[in-house]
C-alpha cells in the first residue's frame, strides 16, 4: 500500500535583545537577551512516505532574514530593513535555533521603537546564489517579487527547497531585558505531484477494434514511463502563480523514474514530480498533463515454414492525463491515482485522453496535511478551441469542444448597436427569438456547439442587418455549472455595417467648428457653432462598408473616382503644408465619375462628412471644390468627394428605415436638395428621391464623402485634427 505523506512544516522566530556586535554567538535564554530564532519542521507521528528526508524536502540549508520596523501605516513593504543577514551551511531537518546580536539603539530606537511593540519579519529559505544580487533594493516588494529558478527534471532529488513567510516578532516585557518572539510559517514555492497507476492485466480485443482483432493482450506496467509535461520550472518568491509561458515550462522524462508494486496491491508507483505555481487556461498548449508510456504484449503462433512458432508482439499505447483545474498552487500535494483499463493507439501511438471516472484526485496542504480536495477532479475538462469568433457574412458556425461530462448551453445574449439617434447604444439589446439557434451537437469525431442566424443583406428589400451582432453564451457542465464553464463570443458581421463616428471635438466648445476646414478656414455653415437645435445639426460621422450585395440590387460596388487627376483649375486652392512635407496647393486630385455611368456605383466603404460642414450651397463646380479642399477630424483635404447618386439614395435607405438620422434633410416643396457626382437629388418625406441628371441651372448643398476603403492602409491614413494639410496623393 502506498502511504500519502502528511507531515508539517513550520519554523519559529525567537526574537530576543541586547547590546552587542552581529556575530553569531551561543544560543542564550530569552531572559538573558540576544536574538535567538528558531525554525522548526515537524512531521506526523505516524509512518511517513519513504525517502521524504531523502529526497531533502524539509532541508534548510540556508536562511535569510529581513527586519521592518512598524511606522502606524500600510507602505512596510515600501520600505528598506532596518536589520537583515544570511546564515549559511546549515544542514538542519527538524530544528535549528541560532542568535543575531542587536544593539540596544537599534532595537529601542529602530525595531521596536515606542509605542510599538512588534516589528515584521521575512524569512528566505535556500535562496539559491546569486538571486538576491538581482534585487534593486531589500524592499519586501521588491524581495518577493524576486525570480528563482529549479532544475526538477535533472534529478529525482533535489539539493534543497525555496521557502519563504512573513510574520511579526513582538517584544516580550519591556520592564526587563528587552526581548521579543515570534512566529513565522514558512512553505515551499514548489508544489509535488505523486502518482500511482492501477493497470489491468489484461484486455481482450474486440472485432474491428484494432488491426490485431481478437488477441489478449497483457499489460507491462513494470516497464512504464510517465512524464509531467508541462512543469513550471521558474516562479516569483512571492508564490502566486502566474500565467505560463512556453520559456518557462519543461517535461520532466527522467528514465530513473521507474515504477513498482511493493506490496502487491496493483498499484505501481513511482517517484515523485515537482512543479512551481502556474496558471493556463484549459485546453491551452501550456495545460500540464501526465504522460504515461505504457507496453502491452501478446503471443500468438505465427506460421514460419508450414510450423506454427510462438511470437511475441508487443505494442506500445500513450495516455494523456490532465491534471485538472487552472492552476497549481505553492506548497500543495497532488495525489494521483489512475486506472487505465483500455489499449491506446497502435497504430501511431497518439496519446489517448483518459476518461475522467479513471483517475482519482487527491490534493492537500504540503505542510499540514490537511486535505483541500479528495473528489474526482483530475480527469473532468472542458477543452473549447477558442473563446471569440468572428463571422464575416456568414450564417452558421460549428465550434468543436471536448467535454469530460454532459454540457448545456445557457445565458443567450445578444446585441447590436443601435445607432439611429445622435446619441448611440453600442450595446443594444436584441430579442432572441426562434430566428437565433445555438446546439450542442455530436457526429462521428467529436461534439461541437451549432450555431445559425440568418443574416439579412436585401438592400433591396429594407430594412437590412447593419451592424455586427455580437452573441455571448456559456457551455457549462450541468452537474458542475459554477466550476466548468466557457464563455464564448461570436462576432456575426453582415454584408452591409454601417458605423458610427463622432467628431472627436464636439464637445470642446473653444473649437466651434470641430476642427472642420474648408479652404484652410473654418469656413462651415453658421448656427453649428453653437445649437444641434434642427433635424440636421448631427455632430456624427458614419462610415458605410460594403462587402456584397443582393442580385436583385441595381447598386455596383466600385471605385467611382475618375482615373485621371482633375484639380478642377487648382488656382482656386490655397497653399498650406502637404502629407509629403511641402507647402502646396491642390495636386493629386481624382474626382468623383460626372457621367451616366456613375449613378449606381457605391464606394466598398466611404465616410459621410458630419454637419459640421453643412453648406448653403452652389453650383456643381462649387460643390467639387467644397469637398476637394474640405478637412474634417484629420481627415485631410484632397480626399473628400461628391457623393455618387447611388451613395445618397443608399444613405437616404438607412434614414428612412431608422437606421441612422437623417443626413439629407427631405423636402416636398423642393427646400432641400443636393448635389450627387451625376445632377441634382431631392429627397422626399416618404423615403423617395427626385433626381435631375446634369442640373446645371440650379444651386443645391452637398454633403461630402470621404474613401475610407482607399486612404485607410496608406502611409498617413490621418493627419493632425488642428492643422489644415493636403492629403492628396497620386495613386
């Protein structure tokens, strides 16, 4: 029978004073003065594992010692030690007690100056050379955030174990001697991982199980090997475990760790691992997990010769223990005891999970023995491949996911943003209804979470999705839900988004035009400076991004700008500083297409102008120049165009099915009307548009759009919102 070892490990500071030098002098009674420390390792009463003395995991060899004197506030750790000292070759398993000579100043006026009565005190075990060199300084934050490193796959024994504690030495009776005591626990960085294995001896196989039907096959289990993979080999002092990475990982697959049945309860055992403090997140390449080798063989007659001889085959199998949980912790003792009653892979010895009912997790306090957890962890997992996905015009999504027990899926929320006033909900609530499916499902590999919505993309046929839905979900198992859980994230992007985008100066009143320019002055329209009062007063930019559209569509995705450069009689232009660091007028200008064939074309994705640079307006000339030389939130002249018709009937869509505010104020008696690269477009209170093709004879407004789809990967996508620059640039 295997013995689990329970023992305890502890140390005491003795703390007493008196005026002397700092050499270590003969231990003395507390009465008679002096700083006598004591550290104590205590084990059960009772048989012990074997080898734990051996294996020098209660050694001290030796310790460091930090005094901070009290000051009434919580910066202590902030602080440098008012006392501090190193004991080195020490061999001691149970006790050792030594005495630090104070002088009397020191401890009266420094370490336990009145009215305090106590000072901290942090202890160091084994410290390995040369880390403490790495501190900046001995302040107790900078000390336990020191990093110490071990070598546990290079030996089965190890020379010593780190251990630190904090705790208080409080004086004893200041009307005599001035003496003090105190207790300090101290506990490994490390945590131990022991193991043992219950093997059937024997399996039958099955027809069609394995390419060796039919055959019983006899486990070696004195020949197996096991690895931790996946063991933290690095730590910070304080023990708090850390996020792992792959540089500080290791497999321990030391070939001295044999196993073997010493009692003849079919249990074999072998020596143990050690690990420092990690955390993963399950399914990760960084999860530890035991591998065990495993030999099975069996004898058959093989015809050699028309004679039946005797043969041996034997095969090797790999199985995939994980240890369960998020973490391992400092100072703990893992217990393993596994069950493996099936044949692995023969085929490419691929590891083969081990269900959960086959292992048994023990897990208790390395120090005291008190048991933390006895139930069945080690083999229950949750393993999802990701926790966030984004779909790109797509309607159903398959997320693969290996579960050790049966899962439900709860806690359906989704969301869009609402943008159809001034002020947006980005995270608006949208109704889950017989539209939305989520399924856990299964097929002939694994079990995978189903999901659908269809996604509605018929600008033709409005209203249409717009925005990316994002659903958020759990996969829980139903027996544990509170302990095995996964928060998934689906990002659903339909074919049309449209985004909205606030000038970032509306709210800074000293600038009343939100950094809108127009000629290199802030020459916009007069009232928005001070009042949003009217339907058409919207600080907001929106950016339209569209991937595909309907068949049934007249709307063409394209490039509407001319080909050729057309600065339209640069002249006009004043000369400010340019994106290529001249001073310059107008240069590199393309136009938006003015002929028949650029009605139905619609920019990939274009940014529409807020109402900072509303306009009376004028002729189409006029309007080409407004938004030629218009500069809105870095956003740089030289960009901005007139709107495709297609582009403002588009928009126009959007407002009227309360999308977005309306941004061509509508008119029946012909007020508002606006310029498009094509004519005159005059938009009517039911949604519809009036359009003139080349009208020329009339004076209209215009909005100006902006190529998001073309400036946004260049070199300089944006400039400063402040300075007026030429962003034009020769494709």
């Amino acid at each position: 029978m295997r013995i689990k070892l329970l023992y305890i490990l502890s140390s005491v500071l003795l703390l007493t004073a008196v005026s002397c030098s700092q050499e270590i002098v003969p231990e003395l009674p507390v009465e008679e003065g002096g700083i006598t420390l004591t550290l104590h390792n205590m084990v059960p009463q009772t048989k012990t594992q074997p080898g734990v003395e051996d294996l020098n995991e209660n050694l001290i060899e030796t310790i460091h010692y930090f005094l901070y004197p009290k000051d009434g506030t919580d910066q202590n750790t902030e602080k440098e030690p008012a006392k501090e000292g190193v004991l080195t070759g020490l061999s001691s398993q149970v006790d050792h007690t030594f005495r630090i000579n104070v002088s009397e100043d020191l401890l009266k006026n420094t370490l336990f100056k009145y009215p305090y009565n106590d000072c901290d005190v942090y202890v160091i075990v084994n410290l390995p050379d040369g880390v403490l060199a790495t501190a900046s300084d001995h302040k107790l934050s900078t000390l336990r955030s020191m990093v110490v490193n071990a070598n546990f796959n290079s030996s089965l024994e190890q020379e010593a174990f780190v251990m630190e504690g904090l705790g208080t030495a409080s004086i004893i009776d200041r009307r005599k001697v001035l003496a003090a005591s105190g207790t300090i626990e101290v506990s490994r960085l490390a945590s131990k991982i022991t193991v043992g294995v219950k093997v059937k001896e024997s399996i039958q196989t099955m027809d069609n199980q394995t390419s060796t039907n039919g055959q019983v096959w006899t486990s070696k289990p004195q020949d197996m090997l096991i690895e931790l993979v996946n063991g933290a080999s690095v730590a910070v002092l304080s023990g708090n475990p850390t996020m792992v990475e792959s540089q500080i990982l290791y497999t321990d697959n030391n070939q001295q760790r044999i196993f073997s049945d010493t009692d003849g309860d079919q249990i074999w055992s072998c020596a143990q691992f050690y690990s420092y403090p990690s955390k993963w997140d399950i399914g990760s390449d960084e999860e530890p997990y035991l591998r065990i080798t495993l030999p099975w063989e069996t004898t058959y007659d093989k015809n050699v010769n028309g004679e039946p001889i005797p043969y041996v085959d034997v095969q090797t199998c790999v199985y995939k223990v994980i240890l369960g949980g998020e973490e391992l912790t400092r100072n703990t003792w893992y217990d393993l005891t596994i069950d493996i009653g099936i044949l692995g892979n023969f085929e490419n010895q691929e590891e083969v999970l081990l269900p959960i009912e086959n292992t048994n997790y023990f897990v208790a306090d390395w120090s005291t023995g008190k048991t933390i957890s006895s139930e069945i962890l080690g083999g229950r997992y949750l393993v999802v491949d990701q926790k966030e996905y984004i779909l790109y015009n797509e309607n159903t999504l398959s997320i693969p996911f290996t579960s050790s027990h049966t899962c439900e899926i709860v806690d359906i929320k989704v969301t869009r943003p609402d943008i159809s006033t001034r002020t947006p909900n980005m995270s608006a609530p949208v109704t889950v209804d017989n539209t939305w499916a989520l399924n856990i499902m299964t097929n002939e590999i694994n079990d995978y979470i189903k999901f659908e919505h269809k996604l509605d993309n018929e600008i033709s046929n409005p209203p249409f999705d717009y925005a990316p839905y994002t659903i958020t979900f759990l996969v829980r198992h139903i027996d544990k839900p509170d302990s095995y859980y996964r928060n998934i994230k689906i990002i659903q992007y339909p074919a049309i988004t449209i985004d909205i985008k606030p000038n970032s100066d509306q709210t800074l009143r000293d600038n009343k035009y939100g950094n809108t320019f127009v000629n290199a002055t802030s020459n916009n329209a007069s009232g928005m400076e001070s009042s949003f009062s009217d339907t058409n007063s919207n600080p907001n930019m929106y950016v339209l991004s569209i991937s595909s559209l309907d068949e049934s569509s007249k709307y063409i995705i394209s490039d509407p700008r001319e080909i050729n450069i057309d600065n339209l009689g640069q002249t006009w232009s004043n000369s400010r500083t340019s994106i290529q660091g001249t001073t310059r007028r107008i240069t590199y200008y393309y136009p938006t297409i003015a002929d028949v064939s650029a009605e139905n074309l619609i920019a990939p994705k274009f940014r529409i102008a807020s109402s900072y640079g509303k306009w009376s307006g004028g002729t189409y000339l006029e309007a080409q120049r407004r938004c030629a030389s218009y500069q809105e939130d870095g956003y740089p002249a030289g960009r901005w165009r007139v709107p495709t018709k297609a582009e403002i009937e588009f928009i126009i869509t959007a407002s009227v099915n309360n999308i977005i505010p309306s941004l061509f104020t509508p008119d029946d008696s012909n007020g508002y009307a606006y310029w498009c690269s094509t004519g005159g477009i005059y938009p009517r209170t039911n949604g519809s548009v009036d359009y003139i093709y080349n009208d020329t004879t009339n004076e209209h407004s215009v909005r100006c759009v902006y190529d998001e789809w073309y400036w946004e990967n260049t070199s300089v996508p944006t400039v400063d919102i402040a300075t007026y620059t030429w962003g034009d640039a020769q494709r």
